[in-house]
C-alpha cells in the first residue's frame, strides 16, 4: 500500500519566527513536510546589531550570523526543504506560492501556508537614512553590509538618530560608548518621552542616561525629512515647524515597516499588516465560501509590539493550531498578548533601563542581564 502523501506546510521568511515555527513543526507534527522560503540562507541575530554596528570588536561574525540549512540538518530530507528565492505572491484560493529564486520562477503548493515574513525599515533599506543593516536585506552580503555601515559610523564626526524607541537609544548608547570625545551625537523622537512604549518613569530613565552621557535629545520634534548632498554626502535633517539641522550621518531608527509585497491586499490591514485572530489564523483566511489555510505569525502581524521576547508565546499558539488542524487531535489556543511588555534597553555597556511588567529594573540589573552582550550568548538558541 502506498504510504500517504504528507502535509505540506509552507513557511514564508527565515528570521525568528518562521525559523522557530519550522522547528515546531518538524517537532511535533509527525509526518508533516516543511518548506522554507528565504531570500538568504543566512540568519542575523540582529537583537545585538547596535552594538554590532558601532564596535565592530565587540563580537565576532559567527556570533550573531548563522547558517540556516545548518539549523536544519538534523531532519530527514523527506520532511525539509529549504527554497531560498522571495515569495513574489501566493495564491490562496488555488493554495500557491511563487518563488523568484534570482529570476528563475518556481510555483510550490501548500496544505498551510505560515505568513512569517517579518518587517524592515528604512535604515535597512538606505532609504532616506544611512544604511545600517538593522535587519537582513534580500540578496545583500550581510557581513560586507555590517563593515560597511561599522565603517561610516566610525568616520562620522556627527550623527542625527531619528527615532526614540530601544534601536534609537541603544544605538546612542552604543556610539557614545566608544566616540563621546570625538562624535556630536543627536537623538531626535517625536514622542514627549523616551521609550514611548513604556512606562514613563523608563523613559525618564532612559532620558536621563543618554544626557548624562553627552547625548542631544530633541523631544516632541519629529522628522520631515532627510536628504544627502550628491557632493559632500552631508545630510540635512528637516525638523516639523521647517528647523533644519545637519550631521555627516543620519540615521532613521522610527519603526519598522512591513514585508508585505508578496500578500494580497484583503489580508493586510490600514497600515500593511497581516490581520489575524487570537489563534493566529488569517482573518482573509475564508474566500468565496473556501478556506484557505493560511496563518501567520510574528512583526509581520498586526500584534503591535515587535520585540524577539513576544515570538515563543506566539508560536507555541502557532504550532499547536496547525498541529491540530492536522491531526485532528487536540484543543487549539488561543494568544493573549500581555498587557504589560517587558524590555530591557542597554545604554550602552555600563547602564540601562527597561520595563519588567509594571516595573523599571535598576541600570545595574540592565547591565548584569542585557548590557554586557546583548544576550549574544542566547543567539544559537534562537537558530537551533
């Protein structure tokens, strides 16, 4: 007798959570089959990239760069198959993905398909900012991008950070770490408080910090726009109310957008991000009276807190759903995301804030936990 077909479960992105719901499955599902669509077969720990970028001796490139066909290595060929190529589209009432694997175009069918494409932002891009490799960039050398970027943060006399959240005041942290004597650093947040996420008695902490060590903040200002002189490569920095300021580097840390090209419009919503309900399960998961099967997890949904720490309650949901639907076996769950985030933020090496539930730890508990390596030591976890 023929042994029955497996199910195919199609992953789309290659980053934290579509690498950790592949191993979930692979897991728990038996029998299942998973395909992963990456543009890179590398993975970036890039928790720790403000450190990175600004001390390029801090850590090594095999701390915080892994190979992903590695990660995988342990399973059967039968149940992995690793596609690295970008999802260009899917089609889900005929239950496709088109991949572009450098112009070679490839059609591969799904049972479930899992939506973990993840986010970017406009530093990442270069896009009206210095480009520093916050995250992975579609057929990008990531080590060549990271030395680049170490390079031009290293020769800047001046630099404007835009953006008050954890990236802007760790990079801050991290710059004036190694430059306070020789660099004019300037962080400019729209928000009236640091960390506008937090709690304010954190952003007050942060605030604090970042003074103390010789940071310029503009609060309540927020950026019009930034452009680069062809000639002398000077950026200009326009501030609302038209104030213009200048540095030899700006760089954009405001948010991050998502990586959405490839996802019809009905599944995305104001602000492109997919909709799902609490079990992670699209909500344009129903057309023309069909299901489609599609979940998706992670910075790619409309969960607004985009932080590593939310992704291992989010796929623990994930997994079991799918491992359900599969077998038939089982009750699903359902996500709750908390209320109260938790975070720490290094301001650079020797201090930090953050918020713990409802409280704001001490800078020498930042430092004991998170300053003194960005969890860098965690990143294989992550991966494996």
């Amino acid at each position: 007798m023929a042994s029955a077909k497996p199910v195919t479960v199609v992953v789309i992105g290659g980053s934290n959570a579509g690498v950790a719901v592949s191993h979930g499955l692979l897991r728990q599902v038996p029998g299942v089959k998973v395909i992963l669509i990456n543009p890179s077969e590398t993975y970036y720990y890039n928790v720790a990239a403000p450190r990175v970028v600004a001390k390029p001796k801090a850590f090594s490139p095999e701390q915080y760069i892994f190979s992903i066909l590695e990660a995988f290595e342990r399973y059967p060929a039968a149940s992995f198959q690793f596609v690295m190529g970008k999802a260009t589209k899917f089609e889900p009432g005929a239950k496709t993905v088109t991949v572009d694997s450098r112009g070679e175009f490839s059609t591969i069918a799904y049972d479930y398909l899992v939506i973990a494409s993840g986010s970017t932002s406009l530093a990442t891009r270069g896009e009206g900012s210095t480009k520093i490799p916050f995250k992975i960039t579609e057929g990008e050398d990531l080590q060549a991008a990271i030395a680049e970027a170490q390079k031009t943060l290293a020769a800047a006399r001046s630099i404007i950070i835009g953006g008050g959240g954890p990236v802007g005041v760790e990079l801050a942290g991290e710059l004036v770490d190694v430059f306070s004597d020789r660099k004019d650093i300037t962080l400019v947040t729209a928000s009236r408080q640091m960390l506008p996420s937090l709690k304010a008695g954190t952003g007050s902490a942060a605030l604090k910090l970042l003074k103390a060590r010789g940071v310029r903040v503009l609060s309540s200002r927020s950026v019009e726009k930034a452009t680069q002189h062809p000639v002398s490569k000077e950026w200009t920095v326009t501030l609302d109310g038209g104030e213009k300021i200048s540095a030899d580097e700006y760089v954009s840390a405001t948010g991050v957008l998502p990586n959405n090209e490839f996802i019809p419009s009905s599944f995305l919503n104001e602000d492109g991000w997919v909709k799902v309900d609490n079990e992670f399960r699209a909500l344009a998961a129903v057309i023309d009276g069909r299901k489609t099967y599609v979940y998706a997890v992670g910075d790619i949904t409309q969960h607004p807190l985009r932080t590593l720490s939310r992704i291992p309650d989010q796929i623990t949901v994930v997994v079991n759903n799918l491992k359900v639907e599969i077998t038939g076996r089982g009750k699903r769950m359902t996500y709750k995301p908390s209320e109260k985030p938790s975070m720490l933020v290094p301001v650079g090496r020797s201090s930090g804030t953050g918020q713990l539930g409802g409280w704001t730890p001490w800078s020498w508990m930042v430092v004991l936990f998170k300053s003194k390596d960005f969890f860098i030591s965690k990143a294989p976890t992550y991966i494996n």
